[in-house]
C-alpha cells in the first residue's frame, strides 16, 4: 500500500466518521466503511460525475451501494462531499427514528441516495437497469445529454445470492459498457469466513457472463483508480475484484467476522484511530480534510454547467426534460379515451392479456417512455407491441427487453431502469412467479417507485400446466405488501383503465393480474370516467339490490352469471361490484364506501384464489367462493367446476346466508 | 450420431408416446422429450440403480426432471420401465384433472417422481439436497446401506434462473462428487434463441464454482454413457453440457420454439414419426420395445435383494428403517416435556429466537435426524446447538450446513432433504427474507413434506436496520400460502410447543417465526397439553370478558398489559388470545371456535404486521392494531410506540367499539 498522507486522511475521514456514528447508535456496520474507505475516496474525488448542488442531474454518474449494510460508508461520503442535507446532525442520528441516516440507505431520504439497498444483491441488479437505461436514453437523446457511468459496490452476500447471477448474466450478453461493479472482496461474511460456505472463483464466474474483470488491492488508492480508468474503457461491464480487509485499521477485530455488524466497542475504536492516525474527536474531521473533500465534490459543477448549454441548445430539450421530469406526453389521455369509445362500440370477447396487449398498442403509439419486456413469454404475456423493437447489444434504440428465464433480475432491473428516470419499465411473466421477484417487487413498493409488472395466467384459468404454475395465494400476498397497485380487471374496458391507473401513478408500482382464458365485456356503454380507479364500483344490479356480489378479473363474468341465476331461480335481487384494485378502494371517502356496500342482507365475494384479501369485504357471515387450496392440471372449464367457482356456488353461496 | 437401431428404437417410444399424449391433450410440451430422449434412455437403462417393484428402496438413485416441463420424458420412461401405476392409460389421460400425469410432475402423484418440479431451478436445488442427504446419511450409516447417485436433467431456464447459481455455489463447495446435472443445451427457449436473452458460458461458469465438466452429443447414446461413468468417478459435482436438438425429430419444427410447448399438429406428427421410423399406431409401443425398457427396469432388482440382505444383517438397521419412515424417535415427546416443566418453573424472559435455540438444545439431544443451518445468519437465528458440528466436503457427519448467503437455494436444498428421507431439514433466515425462498417454500407446502424454516426477527421489533429487514406483510403473506403453517410463539413455552408441532407434522412444512426482542413469559402454569396446537386459546381472562384480545407471538405481551389496561382504567373486562397459528385454529371444531371468539362485545387484533390475515377474526366491527406500511430504522421502544402499537391502542380501539 502506497497511499499518500492526504489519500489516507481523505479515507480516514470515512472510517472515523462511520465507527463513531456506530458507536453512537450501538448499532450497525463498521466493517465495510472502514474496508472499503478507500475505494469510496477514490470513486468519489476522482472517477465519478456528479454534483452535490444538483442531485438530480440527469447525466450525474450513479453509485449503488449495493451492500447496503455499509450505509455510513454512504452517508460519510455525501457529508464530506457537501450535499445540502447530509449533516453532522444527520450522522449523529444514525439509524434513529425520523433521522436521514437509516439503518439501511432509504431512497428519497437524503440526496445522493440512489436507491433503497440491504436485501442483498439487488443494488447489482438496479446498477444493471440504470445501466440499461443510460444506455438507452444515450440512443435517443446522444451522448451530448447522455454520457455516464454506473457504479456498484458489492459485498460477497451480494454474488451469493442468485439475483447477482441473473443480473450479471443479462449484463453480460447486453456488453453494458458502462457498468463498473467493484466486489468488496474482504473473506468475510456474519457467520465467518466465506470460505465457510463457497469456493466460488468470482473472477472466473463473470468472465464465464462476457464481463472483463480486474483485480486490485482496495486499500491502494492510486491503483484502484488505475483499474477504474482503465474499467472504464472496457466495451463489456467490469468487475473490479478490490481486496480488502474488513474493519481495517481495528487492531484487534479487523479481518473478522466481529467487525461487520457490530459496534467497535470504546476500546477497539480508540485503538483502530491510533493505528490509523485519527487523531481529532469524534464526528469532528479537520478543516483541511473537509475542504479537500468539498473541494473534490465542486468539480463537477463545471461539467454540469457545460452540460446545461448543450441541453439549453438542444433540439430535444423539451422532450429531455418531459422525459427526465416523468410526466407522461400530452395526448396520452385522449389517445386513451379514443380507445376506450372504440372498446365501448366493440365489445370485444378477449382474455385480458391480449386487451392489455391493444392499449400497450395505443400506449406505446402514445408515449417514447415505455420500455417493454418479459422473463421470456413474450407471446404468453403478450407485452410485444408493434413499437417494441428489441434493445440489444448492438442495437439501443430498442423498446423491448429479452430479460431472459430472470423474473428477479427483471424487476430489480427495472427498479433500476424508473430510479434512473427518462423510462416507465413495464415486464411480464406469469403471476406465479412474481414470487421469483417478490424481494425487487417488494423494494419497487418501498421506494415508490413506477414499475409496472405484467402478469398474466392469473389463476387455475392458466389450465394445464397444473398448481406450480397457478397463482392461487398470489392475489392476496400481493395486496399484502404496503404501496403496491394490485389491478385485476375483469374485460378490455379495465385492463385498458388499468393500464392508465399504472402509468399515472407516479409514485407507486403496479402488479396487472391478467387472464388467461377469453372473457367477454362487462362494460356495455362508454364512460368517460375511469371507474376503476374507484378500486370498486357496481357493474350491474340497482342499489338496493339484497345481495352483493364482490367480484375481481375473470371472476366478474361468473358474478353476472350468478346474478342472473339468483334472479331467475330464486327470485333474489343481486347487485354486482367488480373489484380491480382492492388498494384504491380503500382509499375512497366513506360515503362511498358505504354506497359500495349498501344494505344487503346478503354478501358473496369470488375470485379464482383464496379468500385472505377478502375478509374484510366479507364480514362475520358474508361467504367466499373461491381455492382453499393449490390448484390442478386440467382444461380451464374442468377447473373452474372441479373447485366450485361458478355461478351455482354463488347462489348457494347467497341462499345459505337468506 | 452412432446409435445402434435397438438404440433409436428405446429412445423413439419416449418421443413416440409424448408426441401421442401430447397431442390428445392438445397441450403440453414434445420438445424436451424429443430432445432428451436418448439421455433418459441411457440414464434409465444403463445407468441408473432403482427398482420398479419398490419405488420407495432407500437406496434407489434419484432423478430430477428440473425441466419440469417435460414431464412427458419422465411419464413415458416411468411407463416403459414398468412402474406399476403408471398405464398407458394414465399416459392417454396426460394433463387431466385426477390424472396422475400432470403438466408439470407432481410428488406422490406416481411412483418414480422424486419431485415436484416446473417453476425452473428448484429441482437443481433440490438435486443438491438429495445429494446433501445422501452424503450425511452414508456417513451416519455406511455405504452398504447408503451409496446412490442424484441426477438431474436441467434445461437453459434452469440454468438461468438465480437460484441456480446457489445451488452450484453450495454444491461445489460441498464437493458433492455423486451430484450429476445434465445440461439440456439446445440453445432454445420460450422466445426463440438463447442468444437472444444469454450469452453465458455454462462450462465455465459452473466450473467457476467446482464442478467438473464434460460436453457430449445429446444424442449419441454411447457417448452419453461414457460421460456419466467418467462423471460418477469424478470427486466433484459433474454437469454433463448435452447437445441436442429440441423436438428431435420432427422435421419443420425441431430445433425451434415452436416445439417447445405446443402440440406437434397431425401433420407435423406423422411426419415426425416418419423421419423417426415410428411405425406403430398412437399409444402403442411394441412389444419388443417394451420388453427391452421392462427388462432393464428389471436389473435393479438383484441389487436391491443384495442391499436387502445388508440390511437386514446390520446393527444399524432399526435406527435406519426408523429415520427413512420419518418416525420421531422414541423419548421425544418426554425430552420436550420435561423441558416445559422446565420452563414453567423458570418463566424465562427471552427472546423467541432464543427460546427456538434452547428448544432445538433438548430437540437435537434427543433426535438424531435433524440437520440445522442457517443463510449465513447463525448468531441471529440461533439455529446452532452444541450438537450441531458442521457438514462441510470433508466432514458429512456434521448436523450443521452454512448455507451461506442462499436463502433460496437453502430452502431448495431443504425440500431436497426431506424429500430423499432420512433426514429433517431445518434452516434459518430473518423473516423478511422468506420472500427470497417463497417459491421453494410455496413448493414444500404443495408437496407436503416437512421442511421447517426459522426465522427470526419477525417484526419491526428488528429495529435499526430498517424497513428493508422488517416484516410487515410477510405473516399476512406466508398464512396466505396452503398447507403450509406458520407458527409464531409468544414465549419459552410456546416456542417449545411450537417446535414440537412443526416436527410432529409429517406432511406439511413450517415457519417458526420468532422475535428478537425479549419477551416475559405469558404461560405461568405448567400444562401437559400443547396447547399451541389448537392454533389460538385463551391466555388470561374470564370465558365471560366483555373484550376479546387476539394476538401472537411478541404482541400477546402487549395484549396482556392492554388488558390489564382496560381493567384498571376503564373497569371493562378482557380475555387474551394468543393465535401461535391461525392454521391449526381454522381447524378447530366449529365448538372451540365459538368458544374461542366468545360472546365478546368488542374484539381487536393485535400483530406487529399489516391486517389482513386477522380481518377473519375481527368481523364487522373489530378493531386491529398493527402496520399499516412499511416499518422504519429505530430502536425497537422507539418503533413500537412510533407505529402505535401499545396497550393504550387496545385500550382505544376498545373504547371506540363500547
């Protein structure tokens, strides 16, 4: 190791910083801030673009900290580098209630924070979606706007963990120049060494996914900025494989496993200051070390200045800012209600992913944000469209991504590809496996973010391919994450107000639950209201109708039926409400809620899944009729009589509560 | 391609009948039957070491169609070798409701499916498993009882999948040597080319991880058989990367997509079968065909007669028969009692996690099938005892696993040990992370076998790392999945009783969920009963209370001191119930039930989780007290009263319903 005083001072700024505010909070991870000091020094005053004045800049240089555990490694570097609202105070309130400075980097909780990390390995996968869409928007708007890098920092849990593997294999075969992930490579994890529990040589393992890879000492500054100069050259992503010790500079605990997750302890942290020459109090770093930092952080503020002239003279200017911004292009709605009016005359008999399929028709005609794709059903979730030109290695203006058999990295990639701004992602898979991506979906709802998942054969209508493949708890788990859009709609006319619920809501993902099997409009007449956005809303039957028939999807059909049957065998008034989106519902002012309700004397609920999310529709004697258990291999019309959803069921249903 | 005409005509009858079933059906997948049917041959008639006449001989090798997909390759071979419930009957019923032949393969449907497999991965992860069970056992009781082999048939979706990587990662490391994977290369997937979506060198990357290689015509059945005996021989896990054709043999379709999950068509059928040289009629496979496959499913029988006589001639005979019937040993429920008495004397205030680990102390002591791990978080889980040395490739006699950073390919391995028999899996995580394994966890509860996941820090009582490790959804999400329990103890006693369920059921998996934090005891009285079996009982309070409290695991504290609450402040009467599962209650008499829910004027649930699992419980007018997001970076005090989950909830939540 050859650093000089001031490298070593600018790297113990960091070190200090995050063994103090671990102390403090008697809670947290010294471990890596400490590893990988070093590294940070050199991305952040040397390689990377950005500027503390303007956290948003467009064309700033992404870093994700992917080992997210090491979040004072983060939250160090944004103090030192001068962003406005990463203060002393802050660091003091490490992982305290209300503080900036959580356990784990939150998004939208202090500038500079790109993404919300912990769960391991999705920060890799996020990097390879911001990766994508810079190398996307770089096709649409040139180099001029678009011209960055992103950077990821990654622990040994990070590459253990499967979601590094398909991330890096869809990297890989895309040749995602830009993307520069460093591996701290420091031996250890919680339970000890990582030879514990692999063997795996990384370097060899993402040669074998197309990356180059180089290795370096990570506590040499100048030869990691060698190997990110050069890194940055490559025509494939790299690996930087950084050789660390963990906890370095804690005489006693560092190497070890004891230095990851917990305090120093007053002893060892005033001995790792010794040894690493620290010698001011704590949460106390000099003038001079600040002023090096702040002064490495202004430096980008030149470039961005060049940068706002391009965009200033820029042809694209309008469309830059509209698309960076996320408003969605004017016209959008019309082209919509245009739609809509037509459904309305039509009355089209389809399975709603082939209705979801015609408005991405009129959506992707609408809006250049959208950014297609599926883990490889592209003909099953019909999320082709005749705009969605395939994006590829040689070819970036495409619209459309082969993700691959990846269900995890598609969604983390997506996270990635609406952190980055510029794109709506939308992907498809079966909603089954949405249980393959639940930890990214779950993220996608935490940051509240605008992603939109897909996902069709949305119960036993999936038929033959049998219970793996039938989502039957999947609705409900859904519903049960916070900030997620679960839309089910029922016919063409709600999967196309679906969709527009998804692209509006900003600030919150979406899961569209689509049909398999062909279902016929439960929307006889146009109206200019979107009703699914009322979450519930009657579809058939008056007010004061007995009973209500709570509905969702390709159950809505089997209410009506119901209904009908209930009329004309019992002579029983019933009223139908579709329920597309549980979560909007609850949302609505009481007075409507009430209305939804009414006065029934009776209440039935049925959805093709089990009953979970629907208690509360329910009541101490409302009757669900729906799967108490997995599903079967079958012909879809088996299915349905063989577990009892049908209308008869419903007028049973009905009966026993009169 | 060399295959003698004997050759062609064992492979032809698997392409013939899986043509033949699927097109009856009108459904279901010919391309990797077709493509792999040389493979099963020699796999089934050279190579492999089982018995028709017992599916269940201990000591059978393992198949896994990880390629679930292709199950007609499985059928048709289990039907050719002469398994005795699989007819050609069954065959022409390929895909039906109360089929045994379903679209994907479906443990217990038939003798000869080892495993339920379809969503892609898991049955490497399983295979893994298996050969993780073969290993232990064959140290625990020598190679004349235990000496068998695991393969896999895996296809690019297998291999692409995350889970996948885990699985190699753990299985190299573990120098799994009688692990053999066969690659299904054919360079197809659902949206065309792999090319489209990977570019992964499989060889290399597996390599990476410790695995021999070997390349080999997938279709050249001589070379195929010398590859797995080179392969057996190695002291390595082996993938066998098999060239072949998807669809082999029919003439427009083969090596494309379009053959991957659709009926061939009449035409395309019969001129398949004439490229082929089938000649005989649907369904019916020559007698000479037959008799070849029946006579070399027959070979096994001399072996197994052989390892029956070892058998019967070994000491360790009756410990061995007991551990494959998956019999608790004899003294365990009295180990267990004499605990709770323990523990009723002691009323320790503990941790559930911790009461889990003093628990599995006396569990571990008294049964010897048990092999604990954890996803690289032992001191968390505490899933470590003083008997749990670890399992490592040059220990199997070790009862610990660290599964490293592979919450997925844990629990992957975890079905793949219970179902090879012999063996219960336990492993730990932290609750929030059961959304990493759901779709193997999701899979042991439709297989119904006894997996048993541990996971703690089961609320935001986590504290300061955040919201990205706190549960909020995941008790909700997990009750959401069938057959599956999920057990969350309020104390020592009920950790213990909780523990003691979940080994008991033979047929369905568990999660314990467990806290961090510290918890009183809420069990004063030592009671021979398991009473967590009834799912919820009454903890305190009068049958004649006016208020009904439910709760469980670190809430039923709370509970207790709202009630006393009421009591004291507002002279209103309260009863506690503790729900450690609210499976077991749902299967309750309709009599405990009522007697359970009560005449209560007023009934509130609390749970450090969103609500909608209690909804059932609380009826019209009940009250809940828990999340209604996502969980924020605090001290555990701070968080509780943060998200106002207190006593003085309960207390207002009362109120408002009096």
């Amino acid at each position: 190791m050859s650093n000089t005083a001031q490298q070593n001072d600018l790297a113990n700024a960091i070190r200090s910083l995050a063994m103090d505010a671990v102390e403090k909070a008697q809670s947290g991870h010294p471990g890596l801030p400490m590893g990988c000091a070093d590294i940070a020094t050199v991305l952040f005053t040397k390689i990377m673009k950005f500027d503390p004045q303007d956290h948003k800049w467009a064309d700033r240089d992404r870093f994700v900290l992917s080992a997210g555990h090491g979040s004072m490694l983060l939250y160090a570097s944004l103090y030192l580098l001068g962003y406005k609202d990463m203060t002393i105070e802050q660091i003091k309130e490490f992982r305290q209630v209300n503080s900036k400075t959580a356990g784990h980097p939150e998004y939208h909780f202090a500038q500079g924070i790109e993404t919300t990390t912990g769960p391991l390995g999705q920060g890799v996968g996020n990097a390879v979606g911001m990766a994508i869409a810079e190398a996307k928007l770089a096709a649409e708007f040139g180099s001029d706007l678009v011209d960055h890098y992103t950077y990821a920092l990654a622990g040994d849990g990070c590459l253990m963990e499967g979601i590094s593997q398909e991330s890096i294999g869809l990297a890989g075969h895309l040749k995602l120049n830009k993307l520069i992930v460093i591996w701290d490579n420091n031996g250890i994890t919680i339970d000890g060494k990582v030879s514990n529990a692999d063997s795996t040589d990384q370097l060899k393992r993402f040669e074998a996914s197309g990356w180059a890879t180089i290795s370096v000492d990570g506590h040499d500054q100048d030869a990691i900025e060698k190997a990110l100069i050069e890194a940055k050259q490559n025509d494939q992503p790299t690996l930087i494989a950084a050789k660390t010790t963990i906890g370095y500079g804690a005489p006693k605990k560092s190497g070890t496993a004891g230095v990851h997750g917990s305090p120093l302890g007053a002893d060892e942290l005033k001995a790792a200051k010794q040894a690493l020459g620290i010698e001011y109090p704590e949460f106390e770093v000099p003038q001079d070390v600040i002023s090096a930092w702040r002064s490495a952080g202004a430096r980008g503020s030149q470039v961005r200045a060049e940068w706002l002239e391009r965009l200033e003279a820029s042809d694209k200017r309008a469309e830059f800012e509209r698309r960076m911004a996320g408003e969605l292009a004017p016209g959008f709605a019309e082209a919509l209600d245009g739609f809509k009016k037509q459904l309305a005359e039509e009355q089209p008999k389809l399975a709603t992913r082939k209705s979801s399929q015609n408005a991405l028709e009129v959506i992707n005609g609408a809006l250049t944000e959208t950014l297609g794709g599926s883990a490889d059903l592209t003909g099953s979730n019909n999320t082709n469209t005749s705009q969605t030109k395939p994006f590829t290695a040689d070819d970036r203006s495409g619209r459309y991504m082969h993700y691959g058999i990846r269900e995890h990295g598609m969604a983390a990639a997506m996270n990635g590809i609406a952190l980055h701004g510029g794109l709506i992602p939308y992907g498809g898979s079966f909603l089954c496996f949405t249980d393959y991506a639940r930890p990214s979906i779950r993220l996608s709802a935490l940051m509240g973010i605008r992603v939109i998942y897909v996902m069709t054969h949305d119960s036993i209508g999936l038929g033959e391919d049998g219970p793996t493949h039938q989502p039957v708890e999947h609705l409900s788990a859904l519903r049960a994450i916070p900030n997620l859009l679960v839309l089910r709609p029922a016919d063409a006319t709600e999967a196309l107000e679906c969709w527009q619920i998804a692209l509006e809501s900003e600030a919150r993902p979406s899961v569209l639950a689509l049909s398999r099997q062909g279902l016929p409009s439960v929307r006889p007449d146009y109206a200019m209201e979107n009703k699914s956005r009322r979450g519930a809303y009657t579809v058939a039957g008056s007010p004061e109708a007995d009973v209500v028939i709570f509905a969702s999807g390709s159950e809505v059909t089997i209410a009506l039926e119901g209904m009908k049957m209930l009329e004309e065998q019992k002579g029983i008034s019933a009223r139908v409400v579709s329920v597309p989106s549980m979560e909007l519902f609850e949302e609505q002012p009481d007075g409507y809620k009430d209305e939804i309700f009414g006065g029934a004397k009776a209440r039935v609920a049925i959805e093709a899944g089990v009953g979970m999310s629907w208690a509360r529709f329910l009541g101490d004697k409302g009757k669900f009729v729906g799967m108490t258990g997995f599903g079967a291999s079958g012909k879809i019309e088996d299915l349905y009589s063989f577990f009892g959803i049908t209308a008869e069921a419903i007028v049973e249903a009905v009966v026993s509560q009169m």
